[in-house]
C-alpha cells in the first residue's frame, strides 16, 4: 500500500513544478476544479462522495487521496466512503459487463 501523505507531499511538488513549466494550464485546471466545487444543490459531502467515486472509477490515485481527505473533512464516515466505493465498484463491473457486450458483437460479425 502507499505511503499517502508522501505521495500526496510528492503531487503537490510535482505540481508546482508543472505550474512553473506551465503555469496556463494550471491556472485552467485550479478554475475548472473551483467552479465545480461551488455547488449549489449538492453538500460538500454528497459531491465529495462523487468524487471519490469517480476517482475510482478512473483510477487517479491523486483524486483518490484529494477526496477521500475532503470527504473526511465534510464529515464522511468510513461507512459512508465504503458504500460510495461500493457504487464505484459495481459501476466498473458494469462497464466491464456492457463494453464485453461489444466483443460478443464484434465475434458475431466474424
């Protein structure tokens, strides 16, 4: 397993490196990430919850530091973090399922 605050310590390096090489698409990145952060019908936990969901779902181990410790912030349990990943898993099978489905067809067509 990873060492999270270490990684977590290195994304941030690594990232103000980045916005010294590039400092637009950081700029870009920071605003598109605060607009959606301001949500108007979600809590800070329900998005945060999405988030690590998604983080799962797309395999970003950055994100996946970023919202869990968010979610914990705005007063997730384990529990509940464990059911969002739980939503995350059985959407991955899903899609696993559904694009399998596309290899059935493909091997129809042969």
């Amino acid at each position: 397993m990873k060492d999270w605050p270490a990684y977590s310590a290195t994304l941030r390096d690594r990232g103000k490196e980045l916005g010294q090489l590039h400092p637009e698409i950081v700029k870009g990145f920071v605003a598109l990430n605060n607009g959606a952060a301001k949500t108007q019908h979600l809590d800070a936990k329900t998005r945060e919850l999405i988030a690590l969901a998604v983080a799962i779902t797309t395999r970003c181990d950055g994100c996946l530091d970023a919202h869990v410790r968010k979610a914990q912030a705005a007063g997730a349990t384990k529990e509940e973090i464990a059911e969002a990943l739980g939503v995350s898993i059985a959407l991955n099978a899903g899609a696993a399922f559904t694009y399998a489905l596309h290899a059935l067809d493909r091997a129809n067509e042969a």
